[in-house]
C-alpha cells in the first residue's frame, strides 16, 4: 500500500466509519430488514446491527473480501438477486459512483425495497469538486481494485433521478463532517451528501 493510503487507513478510515454510522442509523427503518448493495467488508454493517439489534443486514458485492464481516453474496452488479419487496430498506454507500449505469442500480433498488432506500454518495457541486473527488476515490480505493469510473452527479442531476424510479426524496443531508480539521476544509465541504428515499 503506498504511502498516501496507509496514511487514509490511520487518520480517516475509522472516523468515517463511525460518521457514517451515525449518519445511516437515523435513516433506516425500526426493526427492519436490510439490503446493503456494494457492502464490501462489511464493517459498517456489523456496527450498525450492534447499536440496532432491531437491524439484520445482509450484503451484496461484485467480488468478496476477506473475512467479511457480515454474510456476503456475490452478484453481477447488474441485477440484485431478491425477489420485489424482500427488504425494508436497500442501502448504497458510496457505491452507485462506481458503476456505469447507476439508473440500473437504483431501479432494482426500488424493486426489491418495501419503503426505503438509503444511499450515501458524492455531489460534484462546487469549485474543484470532481478532481478533490477523483483523489479521493483514487486514494480510497485503489488498494482494494474497487472499479473507478468517476461517474459522479451534481444535487440536481440525484434528485430528477430519483423521480425518476418513482421514490420521494424524504430526507437530504450534505455536509457529513467525515473529516478531521483542517483536511474537512478540503475534503468535505458539500462534496458528501446522504439521502433517504421513500415509496
């Protein structure tokens, strides 16, 4: 790993993992039934069921970790392998930037969702938004082969597309505070946002 990325794992990973916890846990349902799409490790998922023991999550991912830490399926990235309405809620963190078609995704999404769907992502409003976000997901990602199309939107290009498979945006957060000072001066800004969807 080079340096830049030991230096992402020690100063940033975990805080962020924490954030985002804190953030997801007041977007899904009580006692619900989770799909989180993109899941990777894992990591998040199992902290969330340890501070909700109302929450089973189950992953889905296009390739599988080493010792995850939720049980993960493999699926074609395509397709989400559930019959409709199999989950109280679907989750994307960080994910649908890296696919080519996100629309895909999301409709499937809204399939096999009963109410809600959450996604955490990425804004490119703002002055140098895309190249702070290509570094960040170079830095990010690189070191696990996460395919990285750079296919990010702008708030308004998210929220036409979220009419769009027929969900109503129900909550809207930008500014996460993932990063610690004075690196959230650059890196957080508006670049992050957290949505909720509701049928």
């Amino acid at each position: 790993m080079s340096l830049i990325g030991s230096l992402h794992e020690v100063l940033v990973f975990d805080r962020r993992v924490q954030v985002l916890k804190r953030h997801l846990l007041e977007q899904l349902p009580r006692a619900g039934r989770i799909l989180d799409v993109g899941c990777g490790d894992g990591l998040i998922d199992s902290l969330l069921m340890q501070a909700r023991p109302d929450l089973t999550v189950e992953g889905i991912d296009v390739f599988s970790r080493p010792e995850p830490h939720i049980h993960v399926s493999l699926f074609d990235g395509t397709i989400i392998p559930f019959s409709d309405n199999s989950f109280d809620a679907v989750m994307f963190v960080d994910v649908l930037h890296h696919t080519v078609d996100p629309m895909s995704l999301l409709r499937e999404a809204a399939r096999v969702t009963k109410s809600t769907i959450v996604i955490k992502d990425h804004l490119t409003n703002g002055l140098l938004a895309r190249p702070t976000l290509r570094f960040m997901d170079w830095v990010g990602n690189t070191p696990h082969g996460v395919n990285l199309p750079y296919n990010y939107w702008p708030e308004q290009r998210w929220v036409d597309v979220f009419s769009q498979i027929n969900m109503k945006l129900s909550a809207w957060q930008s500014g996460l505070a993932l990063y610690p000072f004075p690196a959230s001066l650059i890196f957080d800004r508006d670049l992050h946002f957290i949505a909720r969807l509701s049928v």
